[in-house]
C-alpha cells in the first residue's frame, strides 16, 4: 500500500511531495465507502502482541494469534497460552476485552485489585 501520508518523527502529519490529491481523495472514498458498508473494522491488537488474562489470581500474558469474524458478524481472538498453569489456544470475544482479557498488564492488574476489595 502506498501511504498518502508522512508520520514525522514527532507525531505531526505532512504530505510527500509527489501527492497526487485525485488519488488520495480515491483512497479515502474508498475508506469511507467500507466504512459505511460495515466492512472496515479496526483490531484493537494486531496478531504477536502480548495480551493479559486473569486466572485465579494470577494473571498470564498470553499472545494474540489470529483474528475469526463470525457469520453472525462478531469478532473474536485467538490467544495463545504457553503456561504450566493453563496452555493450548482459546477464543476471546473483542467486545470483553477489559472484562475477561487486557491489552496491557497494569489493567488486568487494577482487575484483580478490584476483585480482591469486593471479597
């Protein structure tokens, strides 16, 4: 895919020198159209990212292997668990991310603080 866009170093967008406007306002109709349509979704990971998952009361980094859209158009993941305490693959629904799974350790963390105050 050719970007239309330049991410600089700090954050800030600039355009390259040969943008051609005809072309990007083509790609971001097309952006649009999907959109629209229901078939643009953006992952909230992307596959080999680390994920958190509570298991009692430990938590276990686990590791996203693949995205599965279901025909009834919901979304699942796919984490990967390699942990003497639970291992093999198992699918997640990206609407619990942040109930029965976490994209970062300090949330499955505060999760587990909170389940502990309300025992």
């Amino acid at each position: 895919m050719k970007r239309l866009t330049i991410r600089n170093s700090d954050g800030s967008i600039s355009q390259p020198t040969d943008l051609k406007w005809a072309e990007a306002l083509k790609k971001l109709a097309a952006y649009e159209d999907m959109e629209e349509q229901g078939r643009l979704y953006t992952m909230p990971c992307k596959m080999g990212d680390s994920a958190y998952v509570i298991n009692g009361r430990s938590i276990l980094e686990v590791y996203v292997i693949s995205f599965r859209i279901h025909e009834w158009g919901s979304i699942s993941v796919l984490l990967l668990f390699d942990h003497p305490k639970k291992s093999g693959s198992y699918l997640y629904s990206v609407n619990d991310i942040g109930k029965t799974w976490y994209l970062n350790r300090a949330d499955a963390e505060e999760a587990v603080k909170g389940a502990k105050n309300e025992h």
